[in-house]
C-alpha cells in the first residue's frame, strides 16, 4: 500500500471515520487514477470488485472525502461533477469538445489571492482557475474530418 494511501487513511481515521473494503478502493482508485472522474466513472471502475456496492455508496465516499479536503469536487454547470485527489495546489484545462480535464501546475498563480485582496478589499479564501479549449486529440480528430 502507498504511503499516500496509508496517510490519507490515518487521516479517516482521525475524524473517526471508519474504513471499509469499499471506501479504501474509492479512495485508492482516486489516489491512483490520472483522470478526472464522475462518480459513475467510479463506480464502473470498482463495480467488478464490488458487485453489491451502488452508485449511492460512491457518491457518499466521494461527498465524504470532498467534506474532509481529501478530494476536490469540480462542477462545471449543469455537467456531472469531477472528482480529483490532489496532494499539490493546482488548476485544469477543459477540452470543450470531449470534456477531459487535465491537470496544469503553476505556482505563480497563488499570487492572485493576494493581487485580489488589495484590489477589492476581499479576505480571498480561494480560488479557481480553468482553462478551456481543445485537447490535442481533438485537434487531431478535427483536422483529419
């Protein structure tokens, strides 16, 4: 087991949550996954492993690990919402043709806090930033029709 999982699942425990076979693989799976996922991408991913589980049990766990600062809920819209297990501060730019989401690492940005608080008198408690376009591949895709 990974050391990211086995503090993230002292951090569960911590807040007395209690960990079950279903809830450790919502989380390893977030841990481990690359994409984005909704959380019936989740839910297809575990169901062979789980077959009694519903998508109820893993929307609770995302909400759960969401409410605990585990995992970042991303909702565009009226869009289902994407899940993402982050240990580092980041952003993401959106494909708006296929919907992938990618992650974008640039530190700098955190200086936007503190550029909004002196412009608008703001006690900023966070932010978002998204980048929309077209991903490689559906460049490719366009191009070749």
């Amino acid at each position: 087991m990974s050391h990211i999982v086995q503090q993230t699942l002292r951090k569960l425990k911590e807040h007395n949550v209690r960990i079950t076979p279903q809830r450790q693989a919502v989380l390893e799976f977030m841990i481990g996954t690359h994409m984005h996922p909704t959380a019936d991408d989740v839910y297809k991913a575990l169901a062979g492993c789980f077959p009694n589980m519903s998508v109820a049990t893993i929307y609770n766990n995302l909400r759960l690990f969401t409410s605990l600062g585990i995992i970042e809920e991303m909702a565009y819209g009226d869009a289902s919402s994407h899940f993402d297990f982050a240990q580092t501060k980041h952003y993401h730019a959106i494909c708006e043709n296929c919907g992938k989401v990618v992650d974008v690492f640039y530190p700098e940005l955190d200086d936007v806090e503190v550029i909004a608080e002196n412009l608008t008198g703001f006690m900023v408690t966070g932010h978002r930033m998204e980048v929309h376009g077209i991903c490689p591949e559906c460049q490719a895709k366009l191009a070749n029709n």
